[in-house]
C-alpha cells in the first residue's frame, strides 16, 4: 500500500471522527489506489460501493487539509462523482 493511500485513510478516518455514515462510497486517488468509507471509517480497499469519488493526489490533499471544498472540486471537475449523488453529498458535508 503507497503512503498517500496510508495518510489518506489516516486523514478520512480523522475528519470522520463521531460522525455517522450510513452509505458505502470509494475515493480514488489517481495512479495511487482507493480508500473505502462505511459505518466503520475509512480503509484501504477496492469493494464495490454506492458512490466512486475520483480525484488527483493533489487535489485529495486539498480537499483533506480544507484548502479545497469538496463540492467546488466537483463543480470545477477535479472530483468526479458516479453513483448516488445524495451519499457523495452527505460525505462532502463531513469533509467540508
């Protein structure tokens, strides 16, 4: 597993914590690997979820220190989103 994918469950499982998500959804980090988030936080993994957020390095690292707001990467066509649009927002609250 790469460092970046190692600090991004850190940094999920960090802004995630006490807070409930009920959804499945998987960030993939471009040339890196993916991160899967369910109920029980964030973790290395490729499953099959509700929702797959495809974003650079950078611009997770971004999104991760609160430089970038998830719904303006979306917006601006950093983040892409497929699937269930109603969880990709609920974990863009949380990461907000």
């Amino acid at each position: 597993m790469s460092d970046v994918i190692d600090g991004a469950v850190a940094a999920l499982n960090e802004k995630m914590a006490g807070e409930s998500f009920d959804s499945t959804a998987k960030f993939v980090i471009e040339g890196e690997g993916s991160v899967v988030l369910d109920e029980n936080g964030a973790r290395a993994g490729d499953d099959d979820t509700d929702v797959t957020l495809t974003a650079s390095p950078e611009t997770f690292e971004s999104m991760m220190s609160g430089d970038l707001n998830p719904t303006a990467a979306f917006m601006s066509g950093k983040l892409s989103i497929d699937g269930d649009m109603g969880a990709a927002m609920k974990l863009g609250g949380m990461l907000a």
